[in-house]
C-alpha cells in the first residue's frame, strides 16, 4: 500500500508542488488581513465609504449617483474598486475585512491566472529523459515546461510586492491585475487561435481604465504595441484590430468623457443614473508631466526617479515596500537582468507579450511623478523576468540551484516575520486608535464635536465609523477657504475639524484632542468630566 502511495505521488508530484505553492500565496495574502497591516490608511476608509454610500444611497459623499470616477477629495479616486468590494460589504458589513478581503482575493486568482498562462508555454527539453513508467518506477525528473512553471509561480507567491499590495485595499492596485487577466486571454488566443479570447481581453484592457489614472497613458501605448506586432506577424487582420480598439474605446468612454470634461473645463454629464463628474482639481495631471512648466526636465528627472526605485527597490514608504526586502527581494535585480535579456531573446507568446507590456510600463514612467504604487503597472514584467531569470540558473546548475531556493526561502520567512511586525501607522496616512473614539464621542448627546485634526483626514474615519448618510455630508460639509481636496474640510454635521481657542463651559460641546493637548486650556474640573481612550482626550460635560 505504502509503495502505492509513493508510486502515485511521485506520478502527481508536479501538481502536488503546484498546488502547495498556491496555497502558501494564498495564505499569506488571507491571513489576519484585517489586522495587518494595522491600522486602516485614509484611501481605504475612503473607498469603503463610498462603495457603502452608493450601495445603500446610490450616490457617493459629494452626491454624484454611480459615478465613473469619484470625486472623494476633491481631486479624485479611481472608482472600479468601490464598485468591487460592494458585495463584500453588503455581506461583511463596512469594515477593514470587507475593503481588503476583495484586495487580496483578487491577489489569490492571479496566481491561478498566472499558472494557466505558464502552463501554455513549451520550453524545448535540454534531456531525453524518460518521465513514462517504466518497471514500476517512474521518473523524479520535472520537464523544463514543469520547471518554468514552478519557479516563476514560486516567486510570484512569494513576490513582496504583490503579498503587500494584495494586502492592501488601495483601489489603484487592482489595475496590475487586471491587465494580468487580460494577458491570459491574449496569450490563450496566441496558442488556440480562438478570437473570442482576443475580444475579451479587449473587454479587460478597457475595464482597466476605471482601475487607476495611469492606464490613461498606459494602455494607448500598449495596445498600439500590441496590434503593430500582431498585424505584423499576421496573427489578427486588420478588421480584427479595429473591433479590439472598438470593444476599448466604448467600454472606456465614460472615462475618456471624464477626462475631457475635466481638461476642458466642460459641465458635469449625467447619462440616466451614471455620472461623469467634474472635479475640483485634476489629479491626474497634478501627478504627470501636463502640470509642469519644464516638460523635458521633468520628462528625464521622472525617470530617473524611476531607476532609482527599481534599483534601491523603496520609495520610503513602508506601506508599498519593507527594507531589506523591496519589491523583488532587494538582491535579486542581477537576477532581473538575465531574465530580461533571456525574454527579449526567446520569442513565444508570453514573452512577446510581457515584453510590450515592460516597454509600455517604461514610457510610463517619464510620465509619472513616480512611487511604487503609481508605476505599479510596472511591477508584473520585473517579477516575471526575474524568476525567468532565477529559472536559467536552476534549470543548468543543480548545486547552485539549492542554494538559492534555500536563499529566497530565509529571504521569505524573515519578510513575512518582518511585516507582520512591521507597525504602519508609522506611515502618517494609516491610523489605529481611532474607531473607539468616534463611537464613543457619537454617543454622547453633543451639540457639537470638536475633533483635533491630529492625523490625516479625521473626517474620513468619522464618515466610515459611523456610517453616515452622504446626503447629510454632501449638504452640510464646509471646506476651508471653500475650497474642496486634501486637508480642506473643516466642518460637517454637529463635528468640526480643529480645536477652538478656548473651552466654553456654557456650552454642550464634546472636545476630543491628544492627550497633553489640554494643558493649554483651563478646565473646570466641576464642569468637565475627562475620557482618555489610547492616546487621545474627550472632554465632555459632567453629568
């Protein structure tokens, strides 16, 4: 019996292995994701806050129903996320797991899109091995077609990058995957011929453009690259390209009509319930080259910056990359650039591909006033030429191969020991003893509230904490200098965001404000009953 089993698992190993590697991913993109990373960031309360706005109210905190793009701050955020994690938080409720739980599934099916897409590429075997059963022994030798497989899916499982950002409800991040979807189709249809495969992953690409601003420079450059090499190679006609460019341009155009709108000063659009918003300020240009007065200055410096990220593999931010162990694993770029020599040299249809897709990412670049969250776009050819080139040296070096599964393998445990040790609110836009106060503070039977604007965008949280109705935000919001974005809403409601210059004891006001900060107040201590909750006071009157 014993022998059996032996016999049927070395017969299924390869997809033993593959199965063992997908659920390490899985694992540690799932696990204790609603605590780690701690803290909830101000983009996430966002996205969560409006995707239960339009949910419950059909419209979203500034009061545009089923907006193409959300105004949130005032300058914009990308809003297909919100639209997918509204069933999550229909289900979960409106909390840290419903915003990131849809994150990191997203994370887990790109694995799984990842292996189907490899599983398509013959790689030529180096050995005439036998893998058939013969004497009742069967062979322990992987093909090089297994090989690949397994080293390219077993570095993206373990990629630091797509673990944190899978982590992560940051709505721009979905944008990456996606475009990996898309390529799944592409490739499919490369291998099989079937044209349906094509049209689909024209669907994707267009759906890409609600996932994050720089798809609006991304995917032009890509699809032009894309349709110049198929024609070329005579794998599509010319009738085909058009109705690929079709099925992006209709899928996009509300977004396309966002960005006239906004670049041209035109009016707000409403087609039935959807919205196309005008916004206060176009981020989108604050971000790229549009807004600056030395276009090729900024053109050279933007790249630049770009190489410095790749090489040095941070951008300081500990939400987007952990030091030592970056995006790739901080030693692996040596590693990036045989891969990549190796793609731009063996032609088959992933590589063509991926290859556009790199190029396209790097044009990008010039672009973007860069960190690793905004040339994310970026990161899915680097992981992939950087396991095509750890693959080289596994596949012709069995001595050398140990050592380096054994490298990545410590490189891994410590990463993953490092970054569920790793306390974020050290990044200001994360916050974590805030959710006990403002359910405290609401409720009290207050006038009015007065909140410390001690972190970024109180307000945010006490939109989402409280699941306030957006029609009461929308009319009662107040912006400073009247002027909406960052940092400029003062006031909504019965709450205000800043400390008056003196307590008033005739008053039946609340105060929260960091503990210490009362000092500079004088207090009744008959009048004013004191509340520390973590490292903040509520002051309110005495019953």
């Amino acid at each position: 019996m014993s022998e059996k089993i032996k016999i049927n698992f070395i017969k299924n190993k390869y997809k033993i292995l593959v199965f063992c590697i997908l659920i390490v991913g899985f694992l540690t993109r799932i696990v204790s994701i609603d605590m780690h990373p701690n803290g909830l960031n101000v983009d996430e309360a966002s996205i969560g806050y409006e995707a239960y706005s339009i949910l419950n109210y059909g419209i979203d905190r500034n009061g545009k129903s089923f907006p193409v793009f959300l105004e949130a701050w005032g300058s914009g955020q990308n809003a297909l996320y919100a639209y997918i994690i509204m069933p999550f938080v229909n289900v979960l409720g409106l909390s840290t797991l419903s915003i990131r739980l849809p994150m990191a599934i997203i994370g887990c099916i790109s694995l799984i899109v990842l292996y189907k897409i490899l599983s398509k590429i013959k790689v030529e075997e180096e050995t005439k091995e036998p893998t058939s059963i013969k004497k009742n022994k069967i062979s322990n030798i992987f093909t090089n077609n297994e090989k690949l497989v397994l080293v390219v899916l077993a570095f993206f499982a373990i990629n630091p990058w797509h673990i944190m950002k899978s982590r992560f409800g940051l709505e721009s991040n979905v944008f990456p995957d996606i475009m990996l979807w898309s390529v799944y189709f592409l490739v499919t249809f490369l291998k099989e011929g079937k044209i349906s495969n094509f049209y689909i992953a024209s669907c994707l690409l267009g759906l890409c453009s609600y996932s994050y601003g720089t798809s609006y420079l991304f995917l032009p450059i890509f699809v032009m690259m894309l349709l110049i090499v198929l024609i070329k190679t005579r794998k599509i006609k010319i009738c085909n390209a058009i109705i690929f460019i079709s099925i992006i341009f209709l899928i996009s155009l509300p977004i396309l009509l966002m960005i006239l709108i906004n670049s041209f000063d035109l009016n707000e659009l409403k087609i039935g319930m959807i919205t196309i918003p005008r916004m206060q300020s176009n981020r989108y240009e604050t971000l790229t080259v549009l807004s600056s007065d030395n276009i090729l200055k900024t053109l050279l410096n933007n790249f630049i910056e770009c190489m410095k990220i790749i090489i040095f593999q941070t951008d300081e931010l500990i939400s987007n990359a952990i030091k030592p162990y970056g995006i790739i694993y901080i030693f692996s770029l040596p590693l990036t650039i045989v891969g990549m020599i190796k793609c731009f040299k063996r032609k088959n249809e992933i590589n063509t591909i991926i290859n556009i897709w790199f190029l396209s990412s790097i044009l990008l670049t010039f672009f973007v006033e860069p960190n690793i969250n905004r040339i994310n776009i970026l990161w899915i050819p680097i992981i992939y030429y950087t396991a095509i080139g750890i693959y080289e040296i596994v596949v012709n070096n069995k001595i050398l191969k140990w050592v380096i599964i054994f490298i990545y393998l410590v490189f891994f445990i410590k990463f993953e020991y490092s970054y569920f040790r790793t306390d974020f609110t050290k990044n200001y836009t994360f916050y974590d003893k805030i959710e006990n106060i403002i359910k405290y503070t609401e409720s009290i039977d207050a006038d009015t509230i007065y909140f410390q604007y001690a972190f970024k965008e109180p307000y945010i949280y006490v939109l989402f904490y409280n699941k306030c109705n957006p029609k009461d935000f929308a009319l009662t919001v107040k912006y400073k200098n009247d002027i909406k974005g960052f940092d400029s809403v003062i006031s909504f409601g019965k709450y205000k965001f800043y400390l008056p210059k003196e307590i008033q004891d005739d008053k039946n006001f609340v105060y929260v404000m960091k503990a210490g900060e009362e000092q500079k107040y004088k207090i009744n201590e008959n009048i004013w009953k004191k509340t520390y909750i973590d490292d903040f006071l509520i002051l309110e009157k005495s019953k």
